[in-house]
C-alpha cells in the first residue's frame, strides 16, 4: 500500500517507478504559450537572417532556413533541458519540467530517466543541434557545406525519432496514456514531423550532392584532358 | 527457489529473466571459425570485384570496399538472424544462436528481446547493410553517389553503435560480465571499429561531398557566365 502510494502518478505505465513525482504548480496554457512564442520568435529570427542574406534564396530555402534554426532551439534548448535535469525533472518546478510533465503523457520514459532517451536526447542535443545551425549556416551563405549538413541533421533527426517511436511501439506503446489526445495529439503529431521533414530533406539532399559530384566529375575529367 | 532455478544463465545481470535459455551444444571453435571464414570469404570476393573494376582505385578505395563488403554481410546475415530470431535465439540450437550466445556473455540485452536492440539491429540490417552494398556500388563504378552512400552508411553506424554501448554505459554495464576477456575483448573490441571507422569515413565523405560541391558551384558560375 505504501508502495503504491509512493508510486501514484498520472502516466503510463501507472507500475512505473516515479518517486520524485510532484503535479505542476504553473498553468499548462502559459507553458505552451512560452514555447509557441519561442518558436514564432525563433521563426522571425530566421527570416530576419533570410532577408539579410545576400544569396538569393528559393522557398524550399527559406523552410529549410526556418525549419533548421526551429530544430537548433528545440535540440538544443528543450532538449538539452531535459538531458541536463532528467534525474529531478519529474519533481522540478520549472517551466521547463511542466513542458516535459505535460508531454510525458503520451511517453514517461521521459520522467524515468529510461536510458535509451537520455542517450538518444543527448545526442540530440549535442550533434543534431549544431548540424541544424551549420545547415542554416550553410543556407544563408551558399556554401558548399549545406547539403551534406543538411543530410547529417535529418538523417540523426531521422534515426533517432524512428528508434524513439518503434521502442515504444514494440511494447505495446506501454509508455504512452491511451487517450486519443495524447497518443494522436502528442505522440505522435509531435514526433511525425520529425519523420516526414528528414525524409524530405534527406531525399533533397541526396539528390543535390549526386549532382553536385556528377557536374565536380565532369568538371574533373574536362580539366585533365586540356591540361 | 523454483523462479530461480528457472532463470539461472551464465548472463549479466544474473536476475534477467531468459526462461528460453539452453547451453550450446556445439563447439565454440567451430562456430567461430564459420565467421571467421565468411568473413575471410566477402574479404577475397571484394578483392575479386577490385580486380574487375574498370576504374582506377586508391588503396582507401579498395580498403572501404572490402570494409564495407564485409560489413553488408555483417549487417544483413548476422544481425538480420538476431533481429528474425530474437524471441527463441537463447534457447535455439543453430550455429547462429550459438554466435549471438557466445557475445551476450558481453551483452544479455541479446538474450532477453531488449525493445533498443531489436529494433537498432533492424534498422542496421535494413538500412545500413544495403547502403553499404550501395558504397561497394559506388566505389567500383566511380558512380556520383559513393560518397553520399559511405555518408549515410557510416552516419547510421556511428548512431547505432553510440546508443549501442552508451545506454550499456549508463546502466553502470549492467549486461556485461565483468571479466576483462567480455568486457574488452567482445564489448569494446567487437564494437570500437563501428565507431573509429565510421568516423573516418565521415570525414572522408564530408571532405569529398565539400570539395565536390565547390567544384560544381564554380563550374555553374562559369557555365552561367558564358551563356
């Protein structure tokens, strides 16, 4: 009995070993409204940067631009957070515990330091993060180091939310509350664009760099026989 | 005293639940010996395909192609036998449970479905073992994608085998026998050249894909130029 009074908690599995767990004490709305204001902040900044480039820019560009410098945000400040604090975070009153309270509803590993998604997280935070920033980098000045940035995010984004979703599917989606709002809602609407967008992005890069080193072959074999 | 009995194995952590689990019955000699054999085999076939090639390779071509050879058969016959198997391997009596047997000594995680190296192995039998095929490919014809195949190849490596090894880390290598001949011998020993090679040939592929895409940005300039 007192086992379990120990180990009440709001998530799935609800045997899940939680001690540290206390309720947020701040309003969820004034959570969320923080992170979409970071996002859109981070969005503007973006754009800022956009119309100060001196390249010119398609509109698969400027998404890229903005998708990327979101992604740096996310890897490095959300995520980084919850690298940093997994140990307390199901305890912490902060801003930052509530997101990660709220969103491990539909995934409690979160909340249980579950080895696999503090690895994965980590890296997250610290290779994916700063591959999204060169990537807007390599936008913004035409550099030759975009696509393959580009291709090294998206495929880390990639294989890291693909692992993510398929552990928790294969048992049985045991993490995740049930209820449509949060399997659908959180679950998965937060993760698939991190699925669909790398994929996009992959397939765009793979494309640019074959040819990209089709032109540097021909370049290369023209170069030699006028020599 | 009977659950005890049931789960009683040689593995790390000895309370790990392996009910399924039977000693081998062959010799370890041999077994190992049979993979040493193929990999010796996909070795002098690569070698053979070296030969063959039209294109003239630099001795880093020819050692990627036999690396990534060797790797493809790793990665789709051994690793794809563990992931097609995994719910009976510890109890199967076939030269490819006997293999994964022998390294779990370094790993239980093997023995007992664990839901990160199922799916980390099916995604390195899936993907990484056809787009190392695809770098062989690439290599031999001199074909505009070998580098973004070397890329993707060694990028997904490198993932799997950090998460591999770090989440074992985090939980103080809790699946590992302690004895040094385990633990460096099959642990590091078996799990460092997917993490130093890759490295390697991600830098070598970034290198390449920067130098390429220069190239192909000046030939443009110029191409536009003289129109």
């Amino acid at each position: 009995m007192e086992a379990q009074q120990q180990h009440q908690h709001p998530y799935y599995p609800q045997s899940s070993p939680m001690p540290h767990y206390q309720p947020s004490q701040l309003k969820m709305s004034e959570s969320l409204l923080t992170v979409g204001g970071s996002v859109v902040g981070l969005s503007l900044f973006a754009a800022f940067l956009i119309g100060r480039a001196k390249t010119p820019l398609t509109c698969k560009d400027k998404f890229v631009t903005i998708w990327m410098m979101v992604c740096t945000g996310i890897h490095i400040v959300l995520e980084g957070y919850f690298v940093y604090n997994h140990r307390e975070l199901a305890g912490m009153q902060t801003l930052g515990a509530d997101l990660w309270r709220e969103y491990s509803h539909s995934d409690s590993r979160y909340l249980t330091s579950d080895p696999f998604t503090v690895i994965m997280e980590g890296i997250t935070a610290v290779c994916d993060g700063p591959f999204a920033a060169l990537t807007v980098y390599g936008i913004l000045t035409d550099s030759p180091v975009r696509y393959v940035a580009q291709l090294i995010t998206s495929l880390m984004q990639l294989y890291g939310d693909v692992l993510y979703m398929l552990t928790n599917a294969f048992e049985g989606y045991a993490y995740t509350n049930p209820h449509p709002f949060y399997f659908y809602g959180y679950f998965v609407m937060m993760n698939l664009p991190w699925i669909v967008i790398p994929l996009y992005l992959i397939r765009d890069a793979w494309l640019n760099i074959y040819r990209g080193m089709l032109i540097a072959k021909r370049a290369t074999t023209v170069a030699k026989k006028n020599q």
